[in-house]
C-alpha cells in the first residue's frame, strides 16, 4: 500500500448497499479510477480524487517519493514481482530459515544473511559460472558432489589429461587437495537448461549476480515477507502465507518463548497501577497531586480544555489539584480558579436585527451567493446590504440587490433544466393534467413534480403518459398530494423554466417565476410554509403581477431566507457548480504547493539570519575597541620596554655616540608606531568593510523577510478566495462556541460582515458537556485519564462560564441540557426543538481582549489562537471599514427640491439602493 508521510494510508470502507430499499438503489454515489473506492460525498470525492493526483505519496518497498498514488501503486507491484522473479523459490526458502528468528536491526540480518550465501551454493541456484575459455556464462547448480563421486558423463572433453576448468580426473586442482565441487549446466536467455552444456566446477569458478542477488533485494525480500515485534530484543518471524508456503515453522525457540514471556509479564505489571486488579490508593493519588507546579510541569499541552488543571487549583499555583472527575469525592466541589488566571471574556454584541431562529439561514444564504458569485454571475455585496435588500418594502425603488439575487439562482436553475430538458414530461401531458385539475377544483402539479411521482409509483401502476390519455373521459388519472390552496399558483408559474430572465427592465416579472419555481420544487415537509406564503402572495384568483409585486415585498425576512434557502438547495447540485469547486480544489493544490515552498524560504531566511549573528558575535568578541585599545597600549609599553632593556650604554662611550645612537633608536622607534598606526588602520578597514558587509547581508534578509510576508498574506487571502465550504468556522473555544469569520471567502466583498460571529453549541456538544457526570466515561484504562485528574461536568462547566462573565449563556446550556434529560443521543437530535443563540464581535478591541482570554493550553483554544494570529489584521480592517461605512451612511444626504417634477429621487450614490450587478446573466 503506497504511503503518505511514510505511513500507511487507510482507504473508505464501501458503503452499505441494500437492494430491498428504495434510497439504498437509488444513491447516487461516485468511483475513483485509482483506487475503485465508492464515495456517497461528492466533496469527499473531490478531495481524495485531488489528493491521490498530488506527488506526496511514496512506494513502501522501493522507498520512492514524490509520487502520485498511481506511480507509487505500480512501483509496489513491479518490485514486488522482480523480487519475486529474481530470487528462486529454494534461494527464498533458505534466506527465510536463516533470518528467522535473528534479533537486531534489519540491516544487520541483511549482512549475515548475505555474508552466508555468499559463496555457499545448492541446487537450483542461478550463478555466473566461468567455463574452460575464460568466459562466464550463466549456469544452474545441479547438485553438489561428494568428494569421491565421478562423472565422466558430464565433463566437457579435456586436454592433456585435464578436464575443464583446470580440474584433472582426480579432482585435484594443480596438485592442492580436493575442494568442494559442483555440478553446474549452462542456461540460455530463458533460463532453461542446455543439456548438452554440463561440467564440474569448485566454489572458485562460481559467483553470484550481483542484479539476482544484492543487499537491496534481500532487504526488500525480508522487509516484505518478515514481521518482528515492538519490544527490545524481538526476533524477526517469517509471515504466515510465507511461513506455510515453504513449511517453515514459526515457533519460538525455548530461549526466545521465556524472553518473550518475561517482556509481557513486565507489561502487565506496569499497567497494573492504572487497572482495576491493583487499584492506586487515595494515598498515593493525594500525595502525586500535592505539588501543583511540578504536576503541572509534567503535562504534555495541549490537552482537553476542560481538563487543563489550572482552574482545579489555586491561583498561586501552591497545594494540590483538585480531581473533579465524575465518581471522586471532590466531583461536585467548586473549582478553585474559575478564571483560569485569566482575564474575562469581552461581553460580545447580543442585539441582532435579524431573528435567531433563522440567523443562521440568513448567514448561509449571502455565504453561499457571496462565494459562487462569479458562476452566478452576481457582483458581491456587504451583509448589512443584504438585510437592508429583504427589509425593503417600498414600492417607490425598487431593490436591485434584492431582485438580482433572486433572479441568477433562478437563472441558474432554469439552464440547468435546459440542459437536461429530457427529463422533463411533453406539454400535452401538462396542459391536460391542468384542465382536468381546473376542474376538479385543485391546481395540478407540474410535469417534473408528475414524474417524480410516477417513478416512485412505478410498481403499482405501470400507464404510461400516453396511457392516460387514452382513458374515458369520466375516468381522472388520480391526482398526487399537493402543497398549495390556490388553483390560480399553477397558471401564474407553469411556464416558469421557459427561458432564463432577461437583464434589464427590472426583471420585470420575475416574481411570478419565483413562485412557478418554489411550486415545483416544494417537498411535503415544507408544505405548510408553503401554502402560507402562497396564500399572502396570491390572496385571490384575479390578482395582477403589481399586486404580487406588493406583496412579496410585504412577506416578512424569515418567508424571503426560506425561499431563498429552498432555491439555494437546487441550486447546489447544479453540474456548473460542481465543476466550480473543482476548478478552486486545483486552485487550492498548487496554493498548497505555494506555501510549502514559501514554508522553505521562511526556514532559509532563518537559517542564514542565524549564522548572521552567530558570525557577528564572534567578530564583535574579537574585535571590541576596548581589546583594540588594550593591544595596542600593549604594543606600546613592548616598545618602550624593549627601548630599555636594548643596548645598555657601556661607561667608555663618547657623548656623540651616546647622542647618535639615541637618535637611531628615536627613529627607530617612530618607524614601528608608523607602522603599527597603519597595520590598525588596515585592520580597522577591514573590520568596517565586514560590517557594512554584515549590514547590507541583515538589510536584505529584512527585506527578503517583508516580500515573503507580503507573498504569505497573498495566499493565505487566495486560499480564503478559493475556499468553497462556506461556512467554515475558525474554531471553538473551551465552551464548544463556534466563531465564524466569513470575509475574502470566495468572491465575497473584502469586508463583506466587518463582525466576527459566534454561534451557540449543538446538541451535540451539550451532550458531551453532559456525558462528563457520567463516571464510565473516565475509565481508569482509559488512554486520556491524565496524572492531574480531570475537570467536572455541567456544574464545573457552568460555574466557569459564570466567572468568566458568560451568565447568559450558561443559563441556555443548563436549560437545555435538562431538556435533554431521559433522552438519548438520537431522541435529543431529533425531537428536541430547534433553539439557538448568535452574538459577534464588532469592535477591533474586543477582539484584543478576546485573544487574551483564550488559553492556549487547551486544544480547541491553542488551535483558534493560531487561526486568530493569522486574521486578526484582517478582522481588526474588516471592522473599521464597516464602521466608517456606517458613520457616511449616518450622514444626512442634501439634495434639491423640484417643484416642477415629482419624480422619484435616485438613490444616493454608495448607499445600497444604489446597487448595480456589474457581471449579470
């Protein structure tokens, strides 16, 4: 099996197939080529399909890299069937008895293997034999000789009494004693024995291929077909497939067993402590948590949040750990330091224009338009545009914005319906089913919605459309379940996938198509709100299109999100935007591959600032003005004392001798200060051109450093760009809240929210905050139990959430875990109701004060600190950008009066009435 970063990679189990369902025969599923994996995900498919395509994968027998899944698959096999080619199956049963059971490291039973083959031959052995003219020719070993046995039979003609080789009929070789010799045949291209072609031969003449028999391929051969344990000192043992191939017996030996049983009784011992037979006493347990600092120091961060032992303990760090695990006597305690040390959470934002019961649906809609704008053709818009756009209910201006993202997913709908137009029924059937509908007093349904109700239908009652016309007049085909009251919704929107909605005029009309639309592709759970907004929409069966019009700007934001959120749901599986996400998963490979690269030039850049200093440390050492001056005052008083210990002046010299010779030494002496002035003034040349070197090195490290910043911040922003999961949250923090930032993603505006959100636990993470009271949750075999104990369920959960100042919030999680008490996992997911809270960040501070409270020793907060490093500068922009935009909006607009007109005013320029879709369809 090829591997990623040398280990094995696990392939998707096939999913459950059940021919007696409906659902299980008709799921759609994809399979990779490469690896005959089915998926049911699209997105996962895509990303496998991706990833084995990447040359990061590498051949386990060859240890090749950078290789795609396929080149790393066909390596495997090709070794594998040249290693199996080349060593013959006798060769492979005597390596495999002779590794067997050999301790160490493999290269070593490689050595002694290799070294005992070497020059020991038996029969069926491919060798290199040299014949009686010199040459060597490949030959296999019949059989080897005794040392009496003759066979004239099989000698080559001789000359001079001596046979081939130089061996006589004696079987002595030049008169020395006998050796020991075998009975070799030439072999031809196919490895098939020539008969005629046989002789006698010493171990002298015979060799070894060094292509048929190498180190490489034993080790390749043993690492395939041999297995060894982890503990110290375990044998290598032959495979079973191997080992009952060849009938080699893979019993330890007596010596080998004891060892073996010795290693696993001291394992059981040491585990012991932690099991249940020899339970640790709450004495020894106390005294491991006496020292809080010395525990803590032991601890391996990041760990579980609420389990990091910093709020079980005092602030001062002196005293034990409380362990608040459920089943201690210390479970229902207060904890020590609620705070963690901590400063407290920023009080986020809790006012939100939009309901929370459809908060998020509003999110995942400007999301989903924001990130596919491009295909759609849709220019990307703030949110706060957004919510004023399905607020608007003025008739007086009409809302380009609002209309235009209707408008391009129902565009997109209708091409995509084009395309595959033989899906849907003929329009004879559709104008029949309507008369006969009309007069039954009921709408008829639309042709694709008939045909999806015929084929599930299709075992009960086998007519065809044109069955149906054939039948009696009296004789109605029977009419499928609808969703709607008015006869009038069918006629307003049968022909609505006729053509896509032209550009200009407003889109006139595009609301009867709206609900021709959300007419079709209604399903029965969503037939209540439905008929609803059909009802207010379409009150009567005369109304006109301006009627409508008024109407659907009267519905209120929940019905405009639900529509749009039913829209979005064709939308999703249409073929274009598939081939989108594509495209941006090849855009995001090779931006992967970029950063990696970047990764190395950050290291480089490191590395040789490193060795900068280093260098400059040690030449500062040397070279430091007062050692300079040290020197030369050194030089100096060698000089003076050489000047008076040289040539003591003898009694008998004359005065003019004295004198001249003075001044020798005077001149003397000047020459070597000259001399020593300039040799320190080279020296200091010299040090000065190095640190100028030195500066000009570090100046462009710097600046090396800043273009490498600015090319990071450009992927990381193209990454954003090209990311098509939406709404993918930065990370949760030790409470399980989720925070969201959803600016630069996809073709969305660069400061598209200016606010950082923060959405509520599910279900799901209340019910592991839940599940922590339950004392089976912390086994003492358990892997996770931590030396330090662990933090407490929904009560310690809780009085954290009180003292770092989430008081609300701690009052909806305890509201509605009790709501989930008596249920099980699967009952609290569905029949629960749905309830949840949003808040957000919009002040560039709090999100300074945020990052000081997370602690980054927990894991979900160390992970959503490193997020919040890499796009802080982009929130803290983000939000000034949409403050100012709200202080100009604030602003009061001066504009003329005309009493002579009473035309509507245009919107003011950069306000969103004034919003144009630059790229529409």
């Amino acid at each position: 099996m090829p591997l990623l970063k040398r280990k094995p990679f696990p392939l998707v189990p096939p999913p459950v197939y059940d021919p007696e369902r409906k659902e299980s025969r008709d799921r759609q599923v994809w399979v990779s080529p490469i690896t005959a994996e089915i998926f049911t995900d699209y997105e996962i498919y895509l990303k496998r399909s991706t990833m084995y395509k990447q040359h990061i994968w590498q051949c386990e027998l060859t240890g090749r890299s950078n290789l795609t899944y396929a080149e790393a698959l066909s390596s495997e096999r090709t070794e594998k069937d040249r290693v199996q080619e080349k060593l013959p199956d006798e060769l492979q049963r005597r390596v495999l008895e002779r590794a067997q059971f050999q301790s160490g490291r493999l290269d070593g039973v490689v050595d002694n293997v290799y070294d005992h083959f070497i020059n020991r031959f038996d029969a069926g052995d491919l060798v290199t034999c040299r014949w009686n003219d010199g040459v060597k020719y490949n030959a296999r070993v019949l059989r080897m000789l005794s040392e009496n046995e003759h066979h004239d039979h099989a000698l080559v003609p001789s000359v001079n009494g001596l046979k081939a080789n130089g061996k006589d009929s004696e079987g002595q070789v030049n008169g020395s004693e006998a050796r020991p010799r075998f009975l070799v045949e030439l072999v031809d291209d196919n490895l098939a024995g020539l008969e005629e072609y046989k002789t006698v031969v010493t171990k002298d003449d015979l060799k070894r291929d060094r292509l048929v028999f190498s180190k490489n391929l034993l080790k390749k051969f043993l690492r395939e077909n041999m297995v060894k344990e982890s503990y110290n000192g375990a044998p290598w043992v032959v495979k079973a497939s191997m080992a009952e191939k060849f009938g080699i017996s893979t019993t330890l030996p007596d010596k080998l067993q004891a060892v073996k049983n010795q290693i696993d009784a001291k394992s059981r011992k040491r585990k012991l402590p932690s099991g249940t037979t020899r339970p640790r006493s709450k004495s020894n347990a106390k005294k491991a948590l006496e020292d809080a600092r010395k525990v803590e120091a032991s601890l391996k961060y990041p760990m579980e949040d609420l389990d990091v032992p910093i709020y079980r303990r005092a602030l001062s760090g002196d005293g034990p750990i409380i362990d608040m695990a459920p089943g201690q006597a210390e479970a229902n305690q207060a904890p020590l330091n609620p705070t963690g040390g901590m400063p407290s959470c920023p009080e986020p934002s809790k006012t939100q224009t939009v309901p929370s019961e459809c908060f998020g649906s509003f999110l995942m809609v400007w999301s989903f338009l924001s990130v596919f704008a491009r295909p759609l053709g849709l220019y990307p818009f703030p949110l706060d545009d957004f919510e004023n756009a399905l607020r608007h209910n003025s008739t007086d201006i009409k809302s380009q914005l609002l209309i235009e993202s209707n408008v391009c997913l129902l565009n997109a709908i209708i091409n995509e319906r084009r395309k595959f137009k033989h899906m849907t029924l003929p329009a004879t059937t559709y104008l029949q089913t309507s008369s006969s509908s009309s007069q039954r007093g009921t709408p008829a349904p639309s042709p694709s919605r008939q045909s999806s109700y015929m084929a599930g239908d299709e075992e009960e009652d086998s007519q065809t459309p044109q069955d149906m016309n054939e039948l009696p007049a009296a004789v109605d085909p029977p009419a499928p379940e609808v969703v709607w009251t008015s006869p009038q919704i069918y006629e307003i929107g049968h022909a609505w996938d006729a053509k896509p909605i032209p550009v200009g005029n407003d889109r006139e009309g595009w609301e009867d198509i709206l609900i021709g639309c959300i007419y079709d592709i209604t399903t029965p759970d969503k037939a209540n709100d439905v008929d609803r907004i059909f009802s207010y929409l379409v009150p009567r069966e005369d109304t006109t299109l301006e009627e409508r019009q008024e109407a659907y700007l009267g519905l209120s934001l929940n019905d405009k999100v639900f529509m749009l959120e039913m829209l979005i749901g064709v939308v999703n599986e249409c073929s274009f935007i598939k081939e989108f996400m594509e495209e941006c998963q090849e855009q995001m490979t090779e931006l992967r591959k970029q950063k990696i690269d970047l990764s190395r030039e950050r290291k480089r850049i490191f590395a040789e600032r490193q060795e900068l200093e280093k260098s400059a440390q040690e030449s500062q050492g040397e070279s430091t003005p007062d050692r300079i001056l040290a020197d030369s005052g050194d030089d100096e008083e060698n000089i003076n004392r050489s000047e008076r210990t040289e040539h003591v002046p003898p009694r008998s010299e004359s005065r003019q001798a004295v004198l001249k010779r003075k001044q020798l030494e005077r001149e003397e002496r000047e020459a070597k200060k000259l001399k020593m002035y300039h040799q320190q003034r080279e020296e200091a040349r010299a040090r000065n051109q190095e640190l100028k070197a030195r500066n000009a090195a570090r100046k462009k490290l710097d600046e090396d450093e800043r273009h490498l910043h600015k090319k990071e911040e450009q992927v990381e922003h193209n990454m954003r760009k090209y990311s098509t999961l939406r709404i993918k949250p930065l990370g949760r923090d030790k409470f399980f809240n989720r925070y969201l930032y959803l600016d630069n993603i996809g073709g969305a505006h660069a400061h598209g929210t200016g606010r950082l959100f923060i959405q509520c636990p599910s279900d799901i993470d209340f019910t592991i905050i839940r599940e922590r009271d339950i004392p089976e949750s912390i086994h003492p075999n358990n892997p996770n139990t931590l030396t330090c104990g662990h933090g407490g369920g929904v009560q310690f959960v809780s009085a954290l959430m009180r003292a770092q100042g989430l008081v609300d919030e701690a009052d909806f999680m305890e509201e509605r875990i009790r709501l989930m008490e008596g249920m099980s996992h699967n009952e609290a997911a569905t029949q629960l109701p749905k309830a949840e809270w949003w808040r957000c960040y919009d002040d560039p501070e709090d999100i300074e004060k945020f990052m000081a409270w997370l602690n980054p020793k927990g894991e979900r907060e160390h992970k959503l600190r490193r997020e919040f490093d890499k796009q802080a500068h982009n929130l803290a922009m983000g939000m000034k950008k949409r403050m100012n935009d709200q202080i100009n909006a604030a602003k009061p607009e001066l504009s003329r009066r005309s009493t002579r007109s009473r035309n509507v005013a245009a919107p003011p320029p950069g306000s969103w009435l004034a919003y144009t879709n630059k790229i529409a369809k």
